[in-house]
C-alpha cells in the first residue's frame, strides 16, 4: 500500500475500508463474483457438438501464421505442423490441455480491495475496448479520445461499485508515438484505479519497459509476480484460425514477466466468422483452445483467460453492430462453453450501436449486460460506457453504466427460497387479525437494504415529484456526477517520490 | 372480416396478408409465441417449496371478501368457509383443479391474423395497465390521458409486428362517467387494432352492454363467443389474500358472456405482497391459484390466465417500483410456476421507473422484457410504453418497443446448432484456400434475413455516417413515426353502417 498516495481524505479511505469488510460486502444487495448459470442458452447437447465441432476444426484445418518461437513451443507440445505451414492440434492435446490448464484465476487489484476470483460462473463486469473517440454528450460530439480522457476513466470506474476492473476501453491517440502510448496507457489506468488493470500490447518489444514500470509501482519485480494488478489482452487470433504473429510474441514475453494474459478471438459473424451464432461460437471456442495449448506450451498454468468475444455484424450494411440479440446470444453461449471447460472465461456484453446514451443504448447495454451475466461469464467486458459500436467512449454513460449493472447483477444474485422468505408464517400473522399489509414490518425492514439494489441515478420518484424536483435529466445527472469524481483527487494517486521516478525514466503526457 | 372497413390501402392489405402466410413468417426472424424457457432463475426444489407453501397458504389462511355468488360456487366446489368468513381451499380441491384447468388457450385477433396460442414456453408481448397520464415528449409533460390517446396507442400496436397484443394501457380520463369510459374503453380499442384487446370492467353492470357492443362487432353473439378477441384483466384479489367482491361478480359476468379472463393478482412486495421475491411469488401463486379454482368453479375450463403480476416498491420511500432487477426475477420466477402448473401464464414486464423514454428506460424496460421472454411468460403485460412507474404511457416510447422486444424476441429464439449452423465445413472452405473471410458466402447471405432481427428506429450507423445524417435523435425518430402511423386512417376501423349502429346505440366520444 506504500505506493498510494498518504494524502488520502478520510471518507475515501472509510469507504474503503468499509469494502474492505467481508461481513458489510455480504451485506450489499450485489457485489463482484455472484454466481450466474440460470440462463442456457444451449443444451448440453449443444454444447458437446460445438466442443466436437472445434476439436474437429483444430484437427482439420489448424491454425496459421504461428511465429517461429510459437511453432517450437507448439510442436514440442505435440501439435503437428503441415506441409502448408498451418499448425493442427491433435484431439487428445487439446484434451490434456483443457485438463491441466489454470481453473482458478486470481485478478489482482493494487490495494487487494477488489481482487477478482474467476471461475464456475463467478461474474465480474467492467470495461474494455479500443475505442477512438469519446462522446461529448453536452455538443453530442465525437472526437477523438485523449490520455487524459482514459484516465479520467479510469478514475471513475475507481469509484463505481459495479464496474469490477478497468480494462482500457480507448485509445490515447494524442500520443503518437506507439510504445509511448502504450507506456502511457498504463500510467493512466494505474494512477486512475486501484482496480485490476487490462492493456494491450501491440509490439513484443514494448513490453519490457511496461514491465519495469509496473515493477517500480508494484514495489519490485517479486511483488508484481506475486499479485499482478495488470493483465493484458492479447488479440492471439485474426480469425478466422490465424494466429497474428506479433500479438502471440507479445503473449510469451508477458508470460515471461509474470502477466495473466486475456487470449482474445473476436471474430465477426459474417465476416472473419461463420454468420450463425453457433458458427460464430464454434471458431471462437476452437481459437482460443488453440491459443489454451499455445500459453500452457510456454508455462503450463499460466493465468489465461479464456476470451471468446465473438460480434455480430450488421449484414445489410456489413458495419459491426454490438448492440443486438444475436450478440447477447453469443456472449451467452460462450459462457456456457468456458463453464463446460471448466476455465475461467470471458466475452463481450453491454456495448452499444447508439452514438448517446439514450433509450437504444440502455436497451442494448442491459441485453448483452444481464444475459452475460444470467450465464455466468467471468469477466464480461466493455460492460459500461461503450457506444457507436466500439468507435466511442463515454464517461456519462460509464457512470449509468454503474446503476445498470447493479440491476443486472440483482438478477444475477437470483432469488433465495426458504422460510423466512417464503414467509408464511408472516403471511398468516398479516392477514389473519393484523394489518392486511406488510409496510413496516420487521422482516420488511430487515431486509430492505440486504435485498435490494437502488439506482444512484435512476429516478423512481412520481411524475409530481420529478415535475417538483424540475424535472432531472438523466444525462445531465451524470455529468453532475462527474464532475464531482474529478474534482477530488485520485485516489490510486501514486506516492509522489515514485511519480518522480517514472516520469524521469519514462515520457509521461499526464 | 366483413366488419373490417373497405377502404383499406393496397400496402397495408398485401402486408397483412404477407403476415398471414405461413411459410413468410417462419422465415421472419422473430415471431410471436417463440418458445421461452432457457432461464430458470428457480431450481425446482424451490418451485416445489413455492408450491407447498402456496397451497399451505390456501388451507390455513385461505381468502376473505368473496361475493355471496363466489361463496355459492366455491363451497359447492369443495372449498370450506370457515367461522371467520374466509374461504379455505383443501389441498386436493387445488390440485384436482390444476389437473382439470384448460391448459392451452387462444386469444383471438378479430381478423384471424395474430391469434394467440398461450401455452408451454409460448412468448407474446403486449401493452397493459392503466397509466392516468401521457407522457408529452416533446415539452417533457405529464397530462392526463384521453379516450384519443388510448385509440392512438391501439392504432400504433396495430402496425408493430413485436407488440402482439394491447390490452388497455391508460385510463381515458376525459369521460367522467365510469361506464362510458369502459364502453369507450372497448370502443377505441377495438376501433385501433385487429389484435387480441384486454380491457378491465370495474362493475358487473357494466359487462352485459359492452357484451353488447362486443357482439355487434363481431357480427353476432355466437360469433363472439366462437372466437372472442377480446378478454377481461380481473383484479380478482386485493393482496394478501383477499377476494376483491366487485371484481369476483365482475368475472363472473365475463365468464357467462364468454369472454376470457386474465386473473390478476397484482400484490406489491413489501406492501401488499411479502418483501421478499420468493415471498411475493408465493402468494402471488396461492390468489391465482384461488382464481383458477373459482373460474373452473364457475365454468370448468373456461380460458383463464394465471396472472401473477407481483410488483416492487421501492422500501426507501414506500412507492411503486417496476424497472428494478427485483421485478425481472418476480416476473421470469412467476413463468416457472405457470410451466410447473402446465397453465397459460402471465405477468408484468417491460415498464420503467423512468419518466421519459431515455436510458434508464431503455435498459428498465430490457431487463423484464428479456428476462420474462427468456423465463418463457405467455403473456408479457406492460411491455411497450410504460412510464414512471405505470403512472404514464408514452406512444413514443411504445414505438421504440418494438424495435426493444424484437430484439428481446431474438433472444428468446435462441440459438440453432446443426451442421449448417456450426459451419465447419464452410470454415475449411474458407481457411485453406479460400478469401480467408465469410464476408458475401452463400451460406452468410441465406441466412442475413431470417436469423437478424434489424432495428427500425435504432441506430447502427458509424459516427461519421450519423453526422452526415445530422445527428439523428432516437425520440425525434419516434415521433415522426408516430405521426406517419396516426396520418394513415385506421385500418381497424369499422364498416360505416356498423360504426352508425354503435354510435346510435351508445355514447360515442371518438
């Protein structure tokens, strides 16, 4: 804790510490890692075919454009490579694979108050992504996404209790210099939330130096190793079953470094995936089986997360569109086969085709959001604040983001069946010579705050109420709520001598 | 359908036609009655708890307030009325009705078109309530609502292929005599949609002359009761446990005159209802079940839904709360008793807390909606349109609905796994030797229309496409769509020389 800030205020700090608190969390209508799984969207017999279908796939066609390193970790792990360079898996490899890979991931935080434990169907929601522009909801302007605007992010997501982790959900593009970006990216995200961090690496060699300032924050290299607050994700696959060289080279050396690594298909139905869903899931399911055989070859047990994110696309127009049906069906169905696996997983939900955080974008945030979560998908990314269908971030519709995901995690939490809350017995005493009604009583008020989720924004109040209260608008609300967050400090702040410190080694734009 | 005007357009009549035909609408993406039930928010130990405790409730407590008539029926039928007046129904009185109760029922359409076939896991949507107020979104208003509103909503059903049914959503405030309103009731609803059309009768006197105007219509009594397409929401309780004697007398009309009944048990958690989701559901399921002994008491068989609509409140402030994640597991736990009863089923989804058609209504009014789809409810009450905690109806709002519940819809549809759908063969096509992407396959264009639910108002469009189009807003779409609809003459409206037989016979205020 040496590298936070001292000058933090003490009702943060109380907060925190509250959290901290295993009894008062238990208490929360909704916390990380509800268990999901009510929602099958496939059969168990379903599931065995796309499982047989990717075997097949694996078998059959294999995967190209495996970098040299990679074909001699994969070889050597038995995998067979073809006279037309493409690397096959055999059926029992990937079964051994499935066996002995890491079924219970730990997802650090910096502070260890909110430390993710994936696997079954333990859900956890936040962001991710790489838009390239932010929303300006008061002009309803895109342009184009800052360092500052990712760490502003990154600061209110430190604060919402509904958004988990804070995988870089945009690209700082006023930094023009690649590894720069990257660099700066995660100084943004770790100095914004001490919630686990998600980047990505686009080059092997922008690695190492991340790594060494992730070292200097975490206190030393053993102390990273130890309770990595980073994670990256690797796009392993330009699908359909081709492994993107470069991204698989950046893979080992975070696997070298000590870094969980995210292995990430995102296919496009229709386009570099089969345009049905089970199609969709299929390619995903046998890709990132591949890059399974391809972690566990370099370090069996290497923390990887299993990243099916297949998305749909419009086929009238051929332009992605997350928004839909389908798509919540695939980050569903996907659940369903990590759980089969029985490896931590995760997949896409809440992400938005509307350009504002309007009626469509709460529609289709909560689609995806709530049956991602019904199924039980570990890690449900780009879950808040992501429109235009990944081209744009907003901070405003993070922060509803926050109260929508609370409704889904109410739904995820499900419902408890037992006497006390049958409640016969208080059905008999209410309507058997007491009041007739159950406004006040003790069961009622006992467990009104345990049981139920309230919106921070969301109105509830009666159309004379709003009209009294000048009828509020939604997203003017959380622009108040922002400016509020930034207004205080960080909180994930680092100690000012080791600010020093990396700003001397590294070009820092903040 | 010789009640149906003459002067209907060749667009309109080629699509109603387009939508009667079979093959045409298994091929549409979505349709009503999709089969419901991959979410199972209950296991089924605890809907054998629900149950038992449910029939415990009707011996022991069993309910007060039935009409003298009621009595008459219900001891003749096997239940016991004890010294304290309340009815008290043997647990084998419960069951041996369950057994007999009608287990499939249609709710006509007056032209044949969008019969409902309740049943199974089978999905419909549809308006319902009665809001006081109509959400003006142009100046942000609340006003009250008139008899023109309710016949505009049921004019605007009429052409949403995703709203499948519309019962009455608001009360016509501007007839202060309450049998006129309800003739009215009828009058503008069925003069605005073919569709099946629910209303409420709040005296008995007030049943026999809308039977009377209802038999007009369709053209004779006989003719009515052969297919009735439109059926009576009885409030037959007021929670806990208490026959509602008025309504009771009122249902027993309907039954007589033919009319399918929905019974409504509309208890709110916490107030009239157990706070508690299992508790809510629990005596939700005991009064309907008390319903249905009373109908096969009355009428053996005759069509009756088990309407277990719990509500929640908001326990901070006592007031009414329908867009919480509480309320999805009410509804979606509701349609796992209906299954377990093998009985036509509905509940409430669909409404919003919210005040205007903006973000928290659109992830509101998904979180129920697609939850209930998924649950597989019969019939979604509420699901278009439903503001400020059923206090306003929006037609904007019920316009974008629709494109909200086809998405929903799709959902519900699942997910199809063959050979086809898997697509492993056209992946080897695909990757070894082919374009390397699925981008305008056969198999991707065969399937761009009858697998994609597209929205019509919703937004796909990049940033930049949406600029060029000048920043389209998503309610500015919707009142534009509203005001296209309500330009076109009804195509429900009646045959003229009908039409002047009505007016004659009762007051008319359209």
């Amino acid at each position: 804790m040496n590298n936070l800030s001292p000058r933090r205020t003490g009702g943060r700090a109380a907060r925190r510490a509250s959290r901290a608190a295993p009894l008062d969390t238990l208490m929360r209508p909704v916390r990380p890692g509800l268990e999901g799984g009510t929602l099958k969207v496939l059969t168990d017999a379903q599931i065995t075919r796309i499982h047989d279908a990717a075997l097949d796939a694996l078998d059959r066609i294999g995967l190209s454009g495996a970098p040299a390193s990679g074909i001699a970790y994969l070889t050597a792990a038995g995998a067979i490579q073809g006279d037309d360079g493409r690397i096959r898996f055999p059926r029992a490899l990937v079964e051994e694979t499935i066996a002995r890979a890491n079924r219970e991931i730990t997802l650090y935080s910096r502070d260890g108050l909110n430390d993710l434990h994936l696997g079954g169907a333990r859900v956890h929601y936040g962001t991710a992504g790489a838009a390239v522009n932010m929303v300006d909801v008061d002009g309803r302007n895109y342009r184009e996404s800052t360092v500052q605007d990712l760490h502003d992010a990154a600061r209110i997501v430190d604060v919402l209790d509904n958004v988990h982790f804070c995988q870089r959900p945009m690209v700082a593009r006023d930094i023009p210099d690649n590894m720069e970006m990257e660099l700066n990216t995660v100084y943004a995200c770790c100095t914004g939330t001490t919630k686990h961090v998600g980047t990505s690496f686009t080059e092997p060699h922008h690695v190492a130096p991340a790594m060494e300032m992730l070292y200097m924050i975490a206190g030393g290299e053993d102390e990273f190793r130890a309770r990595p607050f980073v994670s990256n994700s690797n796009c392993f696959v330009v699908p359909p079953m081709r492994f993107a060289t470069e991204s698989c080279e950046v893979m080992e050396r975070c696997i070298e470094g000590g870094m969980p690594v995210l292995l990430l298909s995102a296919g496009m139905a229709g386009a570099t995936a089969p345009s049905t869903i089970a199609g969709a899931i299929m390619q995903a399911t046998a890709e990132c089986l591949a890059g399974l055989v391809y972690v566990n070859a370099v370090k069996p047990g290497h923390p990887a997360i299993f990243g099916t994110w297949p998305f749909g696309l419009d086929l009238r127009t051929g332009a992605m569109s997350i928004g839909s049906g389908e798509q919540a069906l695939l980050s569903a169905g996907c659940a369903q086969m990590h759980q089969f696996y029985g490896v931590p997983g995760g997949a896409a939900g809440g992400a938005s085709d509307s350009k504002l955080p309007d009626m469509q974008a709460g529609w289709e945030q909560m689609c995806s959001n709530v049956m991602a979560g019904l199924a039980g998908v570990n890690m449900v990314y780009e879950a808040a604040g992501m429109h235009a269908s990944l081209l744009g971030f907003c901070h405003e519709s993070l922060i509803l983001g926050d109260d929508l995901i609370g409704q889904a995690l109410r739904c995820v939490r499900g419902i408890e069946v037992d006497d006390e809350t049958l409640a016969l017995d208080q059905m008999e005493a209410v309507c058997i010579g007491g009041p007739g009604h159950y406004l006040g009583t003790e069961a009622t008020l006992a467990r009104m705050q345990r049981d139920h989720c309230y919106p921070n924004l969301g109105d509830r109040s009666s159309p004379k109420e709003w009209v009294e209260k000048g009828k509020p608008d939604l997203v003017e609300k959380a622009v108040a709520r922002k400016e509020e967050i930034l207004a205080q400090p960080s909180a994930a702040r680092l100690n000012p001598r080791l600010d020093a410190e990396i700003r001397k080694r590294f070009a820092i734009h903040l």
